[in-house]
C-alpha cells in the first residue's frame, strides 16, 4: 500500500457533516477539494458517494467502500474494505485522497500510510452529526497554510503531515 493523503472540510468542534451534507457552503473550498482531487483517486464511503454527484467528472476515479457491488460501473469500483480499496487504488496512477466519511477517516488516520491531511479548518463551533477524528497528534507538522473569508466564514487552508 503506498501513502496516501485525506482531504477534509471541517469545523473547529470536528463537525464534518448534518443530515447527509456539509454545513456550510464554501465556494472557495469546494474549488479547492475539487481542484485537489480532480484527475486522482479518491476513496469514499457510500453515502459520501451518494451525496457527491460530480465523483465522476473532472477525471475522477472513485473507489467507493461498500458491501453494495451494484454501485460498480466504469469509472466507479468498489471494494468491501477500506484496507482492499487503498490496495486498490496503489495500483492505479495518480495520488489518492481519502474523501470521507467518518467511518472512512477514523480508519484512515489510524494508518501509518496517510502522509499528508489537506484541512479547511472552518473557525465556528456548528451542530452536526459527523464529525472528522482528532487529527493534532498525527499529523503535528503544518507545511501550509492559508486564510481565507468567504459566503459568512472565516478559514484556514491547512497543509498538514506527520
């Protein structure tokens, strides 16, 4: 398995999500994660996928983690196991960018393989029903950073990596 790196929008209390979706709509991060992820691999849970309709375009290869194998048509493959999708996705060119969901993240992190976490920090405290696993401990090094205001939000853009 070759290293790998997430990609995340989250809020300073860790929410990543409420009722399915983002709670906030950022235009300049959604630029960014899909600029970022455009032409790569990206590894995903189910319900992300089902609440991602644009997975496919700009390139995409989405590898999405379900039992569900009827989701399975050119581009998108699937795989039972977050383990069998990151092998998976060592094989094709391009990096890979673990997208989420929670379950997904939570098990990412654990994995010595993810090398960098690319983080929009969004400085509110939101209600939500996802959220990203406490990331400070594994990956302590910033290489990046960048502020940013934007549709009632303030921000940063974190490069960060182990």
């Amino acid at each position: 398995m070759r290293p790998f790196n997430l990609i995340v929008s989250c809020a300073e209390n860790r929410v990543i999500g409420r009722d399915g979706r983002l709670p906030w709509s950022i235009p300049e991060d959604q630029r960014f994660f899909h600029d970022k992820t455009s032409g790569q691999i990206v590894v995903l849970g189910r319900i992300c996928f089902e609440t991602w309709p644009d997975v496919c375009q700009r390139g995409r290869r989405p590898i999405v983690v379900t039992s569900n194998c009827s989701l399975a048509a050119d581009p998108v493959r699937v795989c039972p196991s977050l383990s069998a999708a990151l092998e998976l996705a060592s094989g094709l060119p391009g990096e890979i960018y673990v997208c989420g969901g929670e379950r997904i993240y939570a098990e990412s992190l654990a994995l010595p393989q993810a090398a960098r976490l690319y983080l929009t920090l969004v400085h509110a405290e939101v209600a939500g029903d996802r959220h990203f696993p406490e990331w400070r401990a594994v990956f302590p090094r910033e290489i990046e950073r960048r502020e940013g205001t934007g549709a009632g939000w303030n921000y940063t853009f974190l490069t960060l990596g182990r």
